[in-house]
C-alpha cells in the first residue's frame, strides 16, 4: 500500500502491514467462503443488497467489500462493487478458471499452525508440527491438495503438453507421479488420443485423479499405481515422466534416489518433466520461486526450493545427459526437461 | 510482488500472495522474535554466523533470511545479509525507535484468533470471539497494547504536542483520556514545564503509564485518574483534552456520549484533540486508515474508522463549535482538532 505521506523518512508503515498482512488472507478466505465474488457477479452489487442475498450482515459486508476495494479484489463506485478482472476471471464461481478452492490448501488450519510454530521451526531447522517426511502417505493432506488446488494447473499443465508434443498425436506412454488430481496427464491425454497416462500416488489421493479422468473423458487411457514412488513399481518404457511439484518436499538425496527410479522407468531416448519452483542462484529471486522455500521450512523436514544448479547436479547424478530449463508462462514456475 | 511473466492476461498470483499473506506475518514475528535484526546488525550477517549466535539451525535462518530479503526487511549480496534503512532505525533493538514490540500487539494469537472467525464475525456483524463491548474494562488487552505499541506514538505525539504549543511554555492543563502508555501526555510535559497532565485509564494500564512518566522525568506532574472514560469524575477546567485511539472502538451514539463528557471537562476556550484513523468519504483510501475498519469489525461489537464528516457531526452533537482535521507526516493517521 502507498504511504501517505510527503517525505522520505522511514516510516514502520511496511513492518505495520507485514504484521497485519494475515488479516488479508483472512479476509479474501471469508470472501470467498461467503461466496461474495459470485453474489456481487449476479448483482448483488450493495452491502445492502448482499446482506438480503446472503444473510450476513450489512455492517460486516460493508466493511469487508470495502477492505476488499482497498486491496484490488473489488472495485467501489458510489457505493456499488464491481469485481476486478481477476476477481471475475478466478473468483466467480461462474467462472470455467474458478480458483477459490485454493482457499482451503493455502489458507488452511494446518498452514496456519505451522506458520504460528515457525520461530520454533527456524530454531529446529524442519517442521516443528507438522508430519515433515513426506515420503510417508499424508492421505488427508494430499487429497485435500487435489480437491483444491488443480485449478492451479490449467496454464502450466498446457505448457507441459506442448512440450511433450501432445498435440502431434504419437503414441507416448507417460508416467504421472504424484499426480494428486491428476491433471497433468488428463490434459495430454485430451490433446493426444494416443496418449496412454499411469498415475502414480498413494491410492486415497488416485482416487481423485479417478474422478477427474472420467469427467476430461479419458478414463478409458489412465491407469493407476497406488503407493510410494520411491517402492511402487512404476512400470517401464515410458516415454514421458511428469515429476510435477513433488521434488521439493525432500532432501536432496532422496530426490536423486527418486531421479533414479524415474531413469529406470523410462525408454532409452525418453524424458522426465519436472514442474518446480526454482528461484535463481542469489535464492532471492523471482520472489514466488524464492520465498516458496519457506513454505518447506514450515512444512517438511527437509524440502526446499532448488536452484537450477542445483538440479542439473542431482539429475545428472540420477544418470540423466542433460537438462534444459523453461519459463511457465503466466506462472511462477519453472519447467525442467531431462534427456536421459 | 511482481509477476515473473511478461503477459497481460490475468493471473491468480495477487490471490495467491493474498491467501498465503499470513506467512509474511509469521516470518517477521519470527525474525523479530529471533532478534535476528540486532544479530545481523552486531555483524552476524551469515547463515552460519546467525547460527552461531543465536543457536538456531543454520538451514532455518538461512531460509529465513532469504524470505525477509525478498520482503525488502534486509538486502542479500553474495551470502550475506544487512539491514534495510527501515529495519535498522525499527527493528535493531539497539536503535532509539526500535519497535519490535509492536508485533505482539498486532500479530498476537489474540488478533489471529479474531480473524480466523471472520467469516461468522461478517455474518454477526461484530466479533464473533473477543469481548466486543469497549466501555467495559480489559485488562490483559490494553496492559499489552501499552507495553507494546508505545513506540508508534512517537511521530504523532510530537505532533500533538506541537499543536498544543507546548513549546510555548504556557500553564496548561491536559486530560488524556484512555491513555495507555500515557506518552501523548508525557511528550507534552517533556515539551512545557508548565504543563500539567491527567492520565484516564483503567488502573492496571495506568500503571504503565506511570512507569514511563517516571523514566521520562515528568512523574511530579503527572496525575491519575483510573476507571471508565463514561463513568470516572474527569475533573474540569482542562486546556487540552487528548483522545487518542479510542472513538474507533465505540458506536456513534457511545462516541458523542463520550465526546459531551470532554465538552464538559474543558474550559471556555478548550480544545478537544482526536488522533484517528480517518478514511475519505469513499471509505477506500487511503488505504491504512480505511482498512483499519476491518480491525474494528473483527475486534468489538460496533467500532469503524469513521469519516472526517461522521466526527464532524458527532462533536458537533456534542457541543463542539468548530473540527478542524490535519493530516499526520510519516503517519497514516489524522489528527481533529475541536473547539469548543
């Protein structure tokens, strides 16, 4: 937020609103709970006019519809709302990009706990609450992450398709890991009818990745390998193998140990695909990639958001010839093509 | 922060920062907690070194480190961490205007605990979870506001006592009513000799403000009045009356209610001076200000930052001839001064 003032003397105005920053999260997570993007999109476009929609009162909408003006989720007019653009593209329930259930991964109970433990955390060097091995089933967890967070994909998900070539129509055998909603495969499957997909996560998890297969159509072209990517048989003979934002829950060991199964699991000219936040060598830059680290800290034992340097050494050490850095468009991650 | 792509297209990442904005909260309590600032300023500017010194791991505050940087609380070259110009006069608690303090006010698990019911907070209209009512007394509340948050005084008290030409010298007599720490009434009597301060308060906040009477060296004229601002004999013939921070936490009707007891206690000529977070009639800007009515909502049962024409009629209501309003420097407060 701007400061309001003429000079240039420091101001506590930056720590002030740091320390205050989780009243944001709490409100757009109450908005969104309250479903006052969608409300507001039918024209529900007053506080007075929520509070008859909704049932909440006028006081608390007025105060939270202008809180939301204030940090650009909502625009207010003589006393109307009206939504931003991303606010309508994200935010309606209407919307084919809705994103709201991200609400409950990113601003969950679980989360909030870690973050208030995270002096102790720091101290400690790993989670100080939370189950930090996740080579371990998190089966509440991680379904919660693919009931919630697949919206999230949509842009990086047609990148990767793109660059596995799905749109040419080969044949291609791909291994999703971890592949939680399953969404990374599902959208290659749908460019490429000669796409055949394994999922591979625990089996609680699969079963979302079920649910969606059928809905894109394609239930007939995945199949499922339930348990521990590091003792599940993966199969063999891929020609692709997804590695989508697994690789940052482990140490660095434990990821070469996964590299090395993905190596095993693929044909002689196949290609691992891993989808990461990967901030630049200073570790400060760009700051999404970047600041993703911390979410580790609070989170795991030992994960971490690697540099690129750092990857090409653990691929390289999992017997993987090269590696091959791409920027996700209208993302802040990162996308690594590993030739074997 | 800003988007690492190059696109125009909307995308989820202000949602995104938004919902995980909570970590950001965390991350500076943590460090402030840590007193990694006065670490890092006594010259462990290192992972290691920090570790060294403060005894916690070196992953933690290397990741830790990392996070503050790219939140501009420090700068990062080549391994090594410095202050920001903002976290060396703030946050090195060996800086005279150190106010590390402030985050256990305003990020306490009292506060979090507020926000994380504002959705039913929103339905109800006021706090759902703390004690709502301010004209009753808290103790544990407002013992730890006066602890903690004193060092934010620091500008708008200088102000406060420049409009009240305490430079001047003149005989004055000051009420400052919900005093807390007392330092709006102290900085006046450090200012004029002549000036002869009443601190309102409940007691147990008053013994605070007599401890910082006492290490400001103003003891002797400085008097005590404890109990309810609505219910405790005032006194009269007062010069100045201060009302800092505290019309926010009241309806409008409790607001005039108070503000006829000021008339009452000042002289002919007295001056009534309001500190205040006061937004413009949009209710939107200037950001600071009009946020803090989401503070309110989540705090009492009835309080808002009001606007300069919702205090205009309340004093006016209560006998006040003429408001005037000053903007604050370096604050995102505004300053009403009322004649009688």
């Amino acid at each position: 937020m701007a400061t309001p003032t003429a000079t240039s003397r420091p101001t506590p105005e930056h720590i002030f609103n740091t320390l205050s920053a989780y009243q944001e999260s709490a409100a757009l997570k109450t908005a969104i709970d309250l479903d006052l993007f969608t409300a507001i999109a039918d024209g529900a476009n007053t506080s007075v006019l929520l509070a008859a929609k909704t049932g909440a009162a006028e006081r608390g909408l007025r105060i939270l519809c202008d809180y939301l003006s204030i940090h650009g989720f909502l625009s207010k007019a003589a006393g109307h709302y009206s939504l931003s653009q991303e606010s309508a593209v994200f935010l309606n329930r209407r919307s084919p990009a809705y994103m709201g259930t991200l609400a409950d991964f990113l601003a969950s109970e679980r989360s909030k706990t870690q973050f208030n433990a995270l002096a102790e955390t720091v101290r400690k060097g790993g989670t100080a609450v939370a189950q930090g091995d996740n080579t371990k089933p998190n089966d509440e967890l991680w379904v919660n992450f693919a009931r919630t967070m697949a919206p999230l994909t949509t842009v990086s998900a047609g990148f990767i398709a793109d660059l596995a070539g799905a749109k040419e129509g080969k044949p291609c055998k791909v291994l999703d890991i971890a592949a939680g909603h399953g969404m990374f495969g599902i959208t290659i499957a749908k460019q490429n009818p000669n796409a055949l997909i394994t999922a591979a996560d625990w089996a609680p998890v699969l079963a979302v990745a079920k649910e969606n297969a059928a809905a894109a159509g394609v239930a007939d072209r995945v199949s499922f390998r339930p348990g521990s990517a590091f003792e599940a048989d993966l199969g063999e003979g891929y020609d692709i193998v997804l590695l989508t934002n697994i690789f940052h829950h482990f140490d660095m060991a434990t990821c070469e140990r996964l590299m090395r199964r993905v190596h095993g699991a693929l044909k002689p000219d196949g290609k691992a695909i891993t989808l990461e936040f990967v901030p630049n060598e200073d570790r400060i830059t760009p700051p999404m990639a970047a600041a993703f680290s911390l979410v580790m800290l609070a989170a795991t034992d030992s994960g971490d958001a690697y540099t690129f340097s750092q990857y090409e050494k653990m691929f390289e050490n999992a017997g993987f010839a090269k590696t091959t850095q791409y920027s996700v468009p209208d993302s802040p991650q990162q996308l690594l093509l590993s030739e074997k």
